[in-house]
DNA sequence: ATAGCTTATATCGGGCCGATAGAGGTTCTT
DNA sequence: AAGAACCTCTATCGGCCCGATATAAGCTAT
C-alpha cells in the first residue's frame, strides 16, 4: 500500500475538508493517532503537491488582516480515487518502535531508581492513551470502522496494563537487593502497592559489565 | 532517550562483537525485531560515525580474495558509557504504524473480497511473529531483559490474534452472506455501507482473561 | 553452467521528523 | 492596562533514516 502522509491526508479530506493545522490536530488527538503519526514538516509539502496534482483543492480564506490566511483543503473526485486505490492494494507490515523496551532489555544496566521512574511513566503513558480512547470513543459517531480500531487499541492497552501491572513487584523484587540492601523501600514508588515489601529472595542480577 | 540506529549498534556490540550485516540479522530476526528497525543505509554509516568518534573499534578480516572483506566491530570503553548514558535517560513515547490498522478504518469502502485476504494476511502475520517469538524464547538464554521483553510481546500479540479472531466471526456475520464462519473469497458486491453498522456487539477480548 | 540465494560491503535519492520562525489571536495573571 | 503564556495558522530547513541499488564472491540446485 501507498501509505504515507499523502494518503493519510486524502483519508482524513475524504471525511471532511480541513486546514493543514486541523490535519495535524486530527493526527495528534482523533482515531488515528493510535496507529499514525505525522508533523508539519511533512504535511504541508503533502498538501502543496497534492494540489498541484490535483488530487486536492483549495479555498483560501483571507481576513484582511496580516496573518498566514487559513487554506481549506478539499478532496476532488481525482484524490477520492487514488485514495480507492491504496485501500484496495496490501498494507505493508506494521513498524512498531519502542525505546522502553529497549531499556528493559538492558533493564539490567540501568540504575533501579530510574528504572522504576520509566517504568511508572511507561505505565501511565498507556493509561493515559486508553482514557482518550474511551472518551473518544463517546464523543464520535462510531461507524464500523473507527468502532473496530478503538476496540483493537482498547484491546491492546488493556493487555499491555494489567502486563505491566503484574509485571512490577516481580521487576522491583528482583532488583531489591542491588536499590535497598535490605531496607524497605516504600519512599520511593508511589503506585506500588507494597509488593515491594515482601520479603527479598536472593538473585543474582548482577550480571557482567 | 538518545535513540537512534547509533545507540541500537552500541547495544548489540555490548552484547558481542559484530558485523555490519550481522547486526542487521539481528534486528531483523533477534529480540530487536519486535521493537525496532534499521536497514544498512543507516547502519553503515553509524558505525563508520562511531569509529570516527572513538565508541567503537574495527578489527578488519581481509581474507585476500577480492570480495569486500569483513570488519567486525567492538564497542570501546567510551562506547559502553555513551550507552550507559543513553540507558539512565527517559525514553521517548513509542511510535505506531499501521496500514492495515488505517485500512480498517476505512473498511466499508473496500472491497469485501479483498478485505477478507487482507485480514486473514495480518492475522497469519501476527502468527507468524508470535511463533517466531517462542521459538525464540527456547533458543535464547534467558536473561530478565529479554525474558520482560519476550512476555510482553507474547502477551501482545495473544491479545491480537484472539481478537482478531474473535472480530472476524463478527465481521462475517455482519456481511451474512459472504461467507459465515468460514471464508468465501468470490464475492461482487462494491461496497457493503449499511449492512455493517447495525449490529453493534460485544467482544469478550476487551475484557478480562 | 546458469540461475538464484546468501554473505558482505557501501551509496544515494527522497520521505519524514523535530526544531524553528513569524504573525496574530485569546486568556489569565499581576 | 501591561505582560506572560498559550493557541491557531502558515511554512522551511537540517538531518536522520528507509528502500533501492550496485558490487563481488561463494554456495547450491537444476
């Protein structure tokens, strides 16, 4: 599939015509945030030479006054096209990229501390994301499609929070020994339900390096 | 978080020495894949950035043939603290890219035909990554890193298959005619519109396990 | 023996991000 | 009323990175 922020900008004309700005917002806050990104530095070009292809119209409205005047982007039958014609071609493999679990993968080598702050911020980052998406999902009409996304992201976040969840105390338990010696740490993780606190089994985490 | 194809390099070679084609083996089938990308035309030029700056070194196999030959990289001292650094810093929010996602969104304008294999592709897909990860978790030592790394992706993807699975009953059931349960491929109707909006039913997969 | 896959190097065009800039609006504080 | 801070809206630019391509040889299979 063509995907890139060409065709994402003639998915979102196709629902509605938008400034540059709006796309961005749309981008940023709607449905497809979950699974899509782009900045202006991609869409302006994008629009600029949709419009000189003519896959894009456009309604400039000028104030009068000395400010950049608002440019309303539409689609036209041309743009409704080839929009048809990426949906209807194979979608390439998702790209998922992660610099968290690239931490945790050397979670090892990172000092117990900060860890647990990334972690905690990893954990509230997803249940923030999963708040949007429910409350997105009560303010827009959901037609099938936008219902199927939002149920898969409510799917996944769900999945990856109780994961996390879980995940902690065994985490911190086994980092314990290196963070406290022995001491309580309940000073430092506000959200740990004191799983820290059970008693410290020896491990050998400390590995090379 | 300092993350980039760079720091990536640094933490393969703080695992063991490599080459530029091993390293991208490794991101393409290794732990990395499920996080993380990188092709050759920024993985050479990493590295060549890194010897320059001192955070690797290069141990040169000419085997006297005319075939390029084999510079195996290994991190240096100054390499392992620039990773160090990279590690004790707070990650960047992930990033999500979906065509298929994208394409879901705006189900109702393709092809019910063409959907069909398009999902059961992504699906097959999802199987695909979630074998190649136990398979994965066998042949690896299991360090906590990439024990976390690997529980999570298992856990990810069960999510996404069972309510891939789940949603494609629904789906079907929603068409009636094409197909059912099963699959029917031949199928000429342009566009399904209303037959799919009406029944609006719940998922056991957004729930708990 | 020719085709095709694998190991291994590397470059290049073009897509896209993140930062930046500029101009005016609103809103809240001091 | 002045100022700070943020929002709407335009747009560009440096630099990172992907995907395609080039080169060269070995290995395997038909």
């Amino acid at each position: 599939m063509v995907m890139n922020v060409r065709t994402l900008c003639l998915g979102i004309l196709s629902l509605r015509e938008a400034t540059g700005y709006e796309i961005k917002k749309m981008v940023e806050k709607g449905v497809f945030s979950h699974f899509i990104d782009a900045s202006f530095g991609s869409i302006y070009p994008a629009l600029a030479q949709m419009l000189r292809e003519g896959l894009v119209r456009v309604r400039t409205e000028d104030d009068g006054s000395g400010r950049p005047p608002r440019k309303v982007y539409q689609i036209t039958e041309q743009g409704r096209q080839a929009l048809q014609n990426a949906l209807n071609t194979d979608p390439a493999p998702d790209k998922f990229k992660s610099e968290f679990l690239f931490q945790m993968l050397f979670m090892e080598r990172i000092d117990p501390a900060h860890l647990a702050v990334i972690y905690d911020a990893y954990l509230e980052e997803q249940e923030a994301e999963l708040r949007m998406l429910e409350e997105e999902a009560q303010t827009m009409p959901a037609h099938p499609g936008a219902r199927f996304v939002q149920d898969y992201g409510r799917a996944m976040l769900g999945t990856a929070i109780r994961f996390l969840k879980d995940k902690r105390a065994e985490m911190m338990r086994a980092f314990a020994e290196v963070g406290g010696t022995g001491e309580r740490p309940e000073e430092n993780a506000p959200c740990c339900g004191g799983a820290f606190s059970s008693s410290a089994e020896k491990s050998s985490v400390n590995g090379e390096d």
